[in-house]
C-alpha cells in the first residue's frame, strides 16, 4: 500500500527552488482557472505577476506595498520558527494603526520633528499590548495563540468602527466615517518630490537586515531556533521556551503595529473604515514564501505585493473581480505548501507480511 516516507534532508538549492516553482505553478494553474472562468486567463496572469515588474511606472507601488507585508512577516517569521503561530497579526497591526492616530489627534494642533516618532512609538506598543493578550494566555493558561490571536482580530476591527465612527470622527468630514487628516509632521516624507516612496520603504529593508542578523548572528536567534526544532534541547540548554514565546509575539506585535502605523501615517494619511487591508494575513504567505528567512522575506514581499498592484491592473484590463486577487494569494500558498510536501516527502510502498 502506498505511504508517505520522509526523503534524506533536502538540499538548500532545492528548499530555496521550490517557492520559484510554486509562482510558476500558481500563474499555470491560474491560466487555467481563469480560462475556464470566461476570462482571458493568458493576459490575467500576465498582468497579476509580470505587468507590475515590466512598467517602470508601477514600481514605486511595489515598494509601498511591499513594506507592511515584508515588516509583518519579519515578525511572524521569528515566532514561527519556535513554534509560535501568531495568526492575529492583522489584529495588532490595526491597534498599532489605532494607537499611533490617538497621538496624532491629540497633537494636532502642535507642530515638530518629535510627533511622528512619537506615533511610531505609539504604533509600537499599541501592537505589542494586542500581541501581550495571547502571549500571557498561553504561558500562564496554556491557550492556544492561534485561536486568541485570530479572535482579536475582530475585536480590533470593531474597535476602530467605533473610534472612526465615534469620538474620532472628523468634525468636518461631511459625516463620513473617518479621523482627521494627519498633519505635515505626522505623515511619512516622501523619499522624492511628487513620489509614493515613502520612508517605511527603506526602514522595512533596514529591519529586515537587523532581523537577519538576530537570528544568524546572535544568541536570541539561535534560542528561537532551538526552542522550535528541539524544545527538549532547549530546557537542558537553558533556553526558556515561555521567555522566547513572550518574546517572539511581543517581536511580531511591535512590527504589525509599526507596519500599521506607516500606514495610517503614509498612504491613507488618516483612520477610515477601509483600513483594514488584509495585510495581517498575507504576511503569513510571505513569511513562508520566504522561508522564514529575513531576506528571502524580502523577495515574498515584492512577489505578494505583485499581485495587489497587479490584481487592479487586471480588473482594469481584463474585468476580473477584486476577488480574484485573493484567490491568487489563497492558490499560492497552496501551491507553495505542495511543493514543500514534494521536496520533503516521497510516495513509497509497503508490503504487508502475509
């Protein structure tokens, strides 16, 4: 009868080739489905993964998007490889978005170098107290993170309902749902005149550098790797694995909500319902399309963000559904954990005794 039966250790080149043949399984497949669905499903895929890279035009959004996706990931990458599945980072990046516009609102009528700092601070810890929830409740109770993590998501998307609907709301918005714009000093500089870029562009490639080295290069980084792959080793070696999980998600809840308050402090400038942006989630792809490693994070931040500045391409071009982009993201990390499978695993037979 066949079984799975787990291959040697695969090779570096093949573990870093693999997300290389998921993206070019996922535009196959995505050919096809899209075919099938009444669309041009050649110029689909075209224009979801390759238009972005091919227009001059559209790179500076690449980088805009690709800086929330790349800083939350980080995050998530260090507390994934001890085993530590935070899933609620969108949760935090929203708190972190909400903590940072509380500053800006109440400094609106103040001017100086120190708000936006102050914002990030804000942001920082604003992620850091939504991701402190799960983390106490699984070293003191036992929960699982996955689940308390997930759950406070929602709760954060009705809190910034109310705030943007409530005692936040713009006295002269016309009523509409949304906080006051941010002033000069508390929005992110423009890294050139009349561009998108925007400084969270090289701060996300710094702390992706930063995080590199933590984890090859430090005692922490190894203490996260041990207490992943080995937790008994860990206990003997002296690694506390409830101070690495405190750790890790208190890591990934800082940079949610410093990724959110760039957001809210760069491209939307203020707080509306709308902020919500699905990023918390995505980054869960890029993570693993990177291989939990800071730098090939980098490369699954461009590649998903691709897919964003190609997905409304497509919906101009070709009439696709917003949805689809979704689909596009959902069909890739399927396809990414196959071919993990694959290199990893391979079929062989058993032979019963008679």
């Amino acid at each position: 009868m066949p079984e799975w039966r787990r291959r040697r250790e695969p090779s570096t080149a093949m573990l870093w080739l693999s997300p290389l043949i998921a993206v070019g399984l996922t535009m196959l497949i995505g050919m096809i489905v899209f075919t099938a669905m009444g669309y041009d499903g050649f110029h689909a895929v075209r224009d979801i993964f390759l238009t972005p890279f091919l227009e001059p035009q559209r790179w500076p959004d690449l980088g805009v998007k690709a800086a929330p996706l790349v800083m939350i990931a980080l995050g998530l990458a260090i507390g994934f490889r001890a085993n530590v599945w935070n899933i609620g980072a969108e949760g935090q990046y929203i708190m972190g978005a909400v903590a940072g516009t509380g500053v800006a609102l109440a400094t609106h009528d103040m001017t100086g170098w120190w708000i936006l700092p102050a914002m990030a601070l804000a942001g920082v810890i604003g992620g850091m107290a939504w991701a402190a929830i799960p983390a106490f409740l699984r070293v003191k109770l036992q929960v699982s993170e996955i689940l308390t993590s997930l759950m406070l998501t929602y709760v954060a998307v009705q809190a910034l309902y109310y705030l943007v609907r409530g005692p936040w709301k713009d006295p002269d918005g016309f009523n509409f749902p949304q906080t006051r714009m941010f002033s000069a000093d508390q929005t992110l500089p423009a890294m050139m005149e009349g561009s998108l870029v925007h400084l969270g562009i090289p701060v996300a490639l710094l702390i992706a550098l930063i995080a590199w080295l933590l984890m090859e290069k430090t005692t922490a980084g190894y203490a996260v790797k041990v207490v992943g792959l080995a937790p008994a080793a860990a206990r003997h070696g002296g690694f506390g694995a409830d101070r690495v999980t405190w750790a890790t998600l208190l890591a990934s809840g800082g940079l949610a909500g410093l990724a959110g308050l760039f957001e809210a402090a760069g491209p939307f400038g203020q707080l509306t319902p709308q902020f919500p942006t699905g990023y918390g989630f995505t980054a869960i792809i890029v993570a693993f399309l990177g291989r939990l490693n800071p730098l090939g994070i980098v490369f699954g931040g461009v590649v998903m963000a691709a897919t964003y500045v190609g997905g409304e391409i497509a919906q101009t071009t070709v009439r696709l559904p917003q949805a689809a982009t979704g689909m596009f993201q959902a069909l890739l990390l399927f396809v990414l954990l196959a071919t993990d499978v694959l290199v990893k695993y391979r079929i062989g037979w058993k032979v019963r005794a008679a």
